[in-house]
C-alpha cells in the first residue's frame, strides 16, 4: 500500500536573485502547500494572519442618494453608491452615528474624520491629541512583517494621510506608483554604513524583479502541486501587469501625425485630475493588496481624496470642495448633480480597492476574508459640514470574526462604536475607545461573529 504524504514547505518562501550586484527578493503568497489539508490554516498550525487597513474618501455624499435601508438589517446601494453593489456581501454599512464635540468648536473638515478615527474631538484645528485606530492596530499586529504599515495617497501629496501617532507624528503617504513598486518590489535591504542610496525606479520597472529570480523559480514550482503552480503564475502575470503600466509612464510615446504641440499648463500639483487619481489609485492599490498577500504589511491606510478635496476634473477649475458649496441644488434632480458625480468616482475607487483584495485567492477563500477594511468620509452632508451620520464602512471577513452584507442604523449613537468593534475584530486589548461624550465600550454586536 502507498501512501501520499503532503509535503509542506517554509511559510516565508521566496524567490531570490541578483540585481546590478545588489540582492533582490521576491516574496511569495501563501499556496496551499504551506497551508493545511482544508485550506484554512498554515501547515504548523498557526492560523493565516489577519489584516486591517483604512480607506478615506472626502465630503461624503448627496443626502438620501447612497443607501436605502431595508428590514432585517438589510440595504440597498443607491444612485452615488452603485459601484459598490457586485460587494454588497462583504460590506457593513453604518449609517446615523454622531460625532458629539462637546461644545468644542466645529473645525470643518477636520473634526469629522478625527473623530471618526481617534474618538476625540479636537480642541483646535490640526491637532490629533491621540492615536488614529489604526496604529493602535499597528502596535498589535505589525512588529510581524518587513512594514510595521504601508500608507499610501492617491493625491500626489504624501501630506495627505490620515495615519496619527499624535499631532507631530503622522505617517506620510506613499504618491507615486514608481516610488512604492520600487520600496515593495526593490532591493530589500540598504547597508546603513553605505554611501547615499538612490534607487533607479525606471530600471526597476524596465527589468522584471522576476528575470533575476527565473532560475530559482523554476525549480520552486517543481516542488508544488498542480494547483499552487497555477496561483503561482497568476500571481507572477500579476506583478508583471503592473509593471508593464508603470513602465508605459516611463516611456517617450509613440510619435503621433495629428498630435501637435500645445502650450504648456500651469504647474499643478500632482494628482489634482480626477483622471490621474482614479488610474495612480488603481496602480496603487494592486502592488498594495500583492504586498499585503506576502505578508510584507498586516496594516495599511489608502486616501483616495482628502477631506477637503481638491480634485477637479481635467480641463476645469471646480474642485470638488468648492462645488459642495457654489453648486447650486438642481431644482428639478434635487441635488447637486456635479457634486454627485465626483461622489460616484470616490465610489468607483473603492470598488477598485475592493475588487483587488477580493480577486486574491487566499486558503479556501480570498484574501478579502482574511482582510478588514475601515471605510470612512469627513462629513455627511458637505454642503452644510454635517456630522451627524457621517457614513461608515466596514469590508471583509477580518478572518471569520466580522459578519458581513448588513446595514447597521446608529440612532444617534456615536460614531466610536464602530471603530471600537473594528479594533475588537483585530483582538487590540481595549475596553473602551474615546473620549467625554464619545466614550464607548459597547461594539456592535450584530456583525461580529
């Protein structure tokens, strides 16, 4: 009788090489073959780790045109919300919680996320007088990878990121695709006694981290089954995809008869245009969700737009903050219709953002699963700076511990519950989260497994 022993190998596989004399890694996702025989676990026993990241987006949305809510803690996606509908079931969305501030001036545009994410209302304007909850996640969870978190802006501005320590410590947002393909998928060490280092991002990009690795895996996917040879190299067409498109930005285009020269534009600051946020977002977000699938970071923060957003669409001068404001109410729509379309492209990004965790295959189910995501805005309704309902979400399994697919009504609750269950989900040791009136040790127990 033969019996077929399930050979297991290291959890932190990866492949190694040579660049210009420096050496290159390239970290693998887990495969079935350092999980065990269900899919559920790694081979050794330990359970697959859980993630949790942030994702911002500014002034809300149109009253009334995101959600409807139904019985049972049911919903629907509604007009400005209707990228989100193919993951209905992997979202929570909270709806009429308040932020109190105590009789605390309003400082517009601020006091919302602060709130929202350090359950404090601050006293002046810029001031952070606690840690964001990610970073109290952080100091739980991510001493275990190469990146304690990954902070990523979509805006071209690193100042843009709502990741806090305190008011003098924030954590500065990765803008360009190049710069973070070149930190995750460059040369993973730098000798501290060495000379100055300057990375050559457009080489990097040029010449596949995987040609210098081809050797060893080779004989890497003769080791595995049919089944993780397949994944392997989905996951390698993967990294090859995105650097194919950060190789396109790097390149003279191709000459074009009908193409004539035109004046140059005023110098902006990178990222402004609606167009180039969507697409550095998208970049963006699959190297993260590749970085998060090899375990080189168990926290991150993404910011599609700033609270005070100053995006605009190419060829116009309105930035979206100042349309919530000069727009006026369309009498026969009933709202802001310019507005709401900026509104429906911060949702197409979050689709986007979804939709790349989701697409990672991860034991018996995706990456998504093991993954929770804390979706928040500034403002409810930022044509009068509400903050009574700002709108909330949460995306993901976090690893079987949230439930999903359920719409949660606040009741003018406040807002730290939600935060306060997000930090529970990733086990942080805390019993309550905030501050006077926003003080909470009561999480919402419906979506928690």
């Amino acid at each position: 009788m033969t019996f077929l022993i399930r050979k297991t190998m290291g959890r932190r596989a990866a492949l190694r090489g040579l660049f210009k004399g420096t050496a290159v890694a390239v970290a693998l996702p887990f495969l079935d073959c350092v999980l065990n025989e269900s899919g559920t676990a790694l081979a050794a026993g330990a359970p697959l780790p859980v993630r949790f990241g942030t994702w911002f987006w500014g002034l809300g949305f149109n009253p009334g045109r995101e959600l409807k809510s139904l019985a049972n803690h049911d919903f629907e996606f509604l007009e400005e919300a209707q990228p989100l509908v193919p993951y209905k079931k992997d979202i929570n969305y909270f709806s009429g919680f308040n932020t109190p501030l105590d009789g605390r001036k309003l400082h517009v545009h601020f006091s919302g996320w602060v709130g929202c994410r350090t359950g404090t209302a601050p006293i002046n304007g810029g001031e952070i007088s606690a840690p964001t909850l990610d970073v109290l996640v952080a100091d739980v969870i991510g001493g275990k990878t190469r990146f304690r978190s990954l902070d990523v802006s979509s805006t071209g501005d690193p100042k843009d990121s709502y990741s806090y320590r305190n008011s003098g410590s924030q954590n500065a947002g990765e803008v360009s695709p190049v710069s973070l393909y070149a930190r995750l998928f460059g040369p993973g060490y730098v000798d501290p006694n060495g000379g100055e280092f300057k990375p050559d991002p457009a080489m990097l990009a040029r010449q596949s981290v995987l040609s210098f690795v081809g050797d060893q895996m080779k004989e890497y996917q003769k080791k595995i089954g049919a089944a993780d040879r397949a994944r392997l190299d989905e996951y390698f067409t993967s990294i090859r995809q995105v650097e194919h498109q950060i190789n396109l930005q790097l390149q003279k285009p191709e000459p074009l008869a009908s193409c004539k020269v035109a004046k140059a534009p005023e110098e902006t600051k990178l990222g402004d245009e609606v167009e180039t946020v969507l697409v550095n977002h998208k970049i963006m977000t699959e190297m993260l969700a590749m970085a998060v699938a090899c375990d080189q970071t168990r926290v991150f923060n993404m910011l599609y737009s700033q609270s005070l957003s100053r995006l605009h669409r190419r060829g116009e001068t309105f930035i979206h903050h100042s349309l919530t404001h000069e727009e006026p109410t369309d009498p026969k729509l009933g709202y802001q219709s310019a507005v709401a379309w900026f509104n429906i492209r911060s949702m197409e990004a979050m689709a986007d953002f979804i939709a790349a965790f989701k697409g990672i295959k991860e034991g018996d189910g995706t990456l998504l699963d093991n993954t929770l995501i804390f979706a928040n805005t500034d403002t409810n309704y930022a044509r009068l700076h509400a903050l009574d309902a700002v709108p909330i979400m949460t995306v993901g399994r976090a690893g079987g511990r949230m439930k999903t697919g359920m719409h949660i009504a606040g009741n003018g609750d406040v807002i730290t519950r939600v935060g306060l269950t997000a930090m529970r989900a990733m086990e942080v040791p805390i019993e309550t989260w905030g501050s006077n009136s926003m003080q909470t040790a009561n999480p919402i127990t419906e979506v928690m497994a």
